[in-house]
C-alpha cells in the first residue's frame, strides 16, 4: 500500500490524541528507554473501563474489560489494605 507500520501507528496515535483519549507525556530522565516522549492512557483506559461488556463487539473484549475491572478493584483493595496495615475494613490514617 505504499505506508509504513510506523505511519500508519504514529496517525492513530494522532487520532486518539486529537479525540482526548491519549496525551503525549515527556518521559521522565531516568526512564529505561532511548525515547523521550511517551504517551498517557489514562483517557483510553477510562473510556473501555466505562463500557459495558454487552457493548463490546467481541466476546474476547467484553472478557478483558471484565478482567480489567476485577484488576482495578483487587489493586485498590491491595492499596486500601497497605494504607490501613493489614486491613481494608480498619482505614484509620
């Protein structure tokens, strides 16, 4: 076709970024990579978090949605668990 897989991939990253679902973040001095700028999916990651299962297209996609919210809900238990010592339910600072 007459593209490059890094043309076609550096469009897309465009695109998510005009739409807000991607931002560009510079890459912090100390991080293990040649590169200088990176990308933030926080947007990206929120919006598939927000989707229901049924909306997925895919069963595999409604799978990982699912398995990214129980993901999400087991690493905020951890942390939840961390902060009160030991545990989730005793959240006194």
């Amino acid at each position: 076709m007459g593209i490059s897989r890094r043309t076609v991939v550096e469009r897309q990253l465009k695109l998510l970024c005009d739409i807000g679902l991607v931002q560009k973040a510079r890459l912090p001095p100390n991080a293990r990579t040649t590169a200088t700028i990176g990308y933030d999916l926080t947007g990206l990651v929120t919006r598939l978090e927000r989707m229901r299962p049924a909306e997925a297209k895919s069963p595999k996609v409604a799978a990982r949605i699912d398995d990214l919210r129980a993901e999400r809900a087991a690493e905020a238990m951890r942390d939840m668990t961390s902060r009160a010592g030991g545990s989730p339910f005793d959240l006194r600072e």
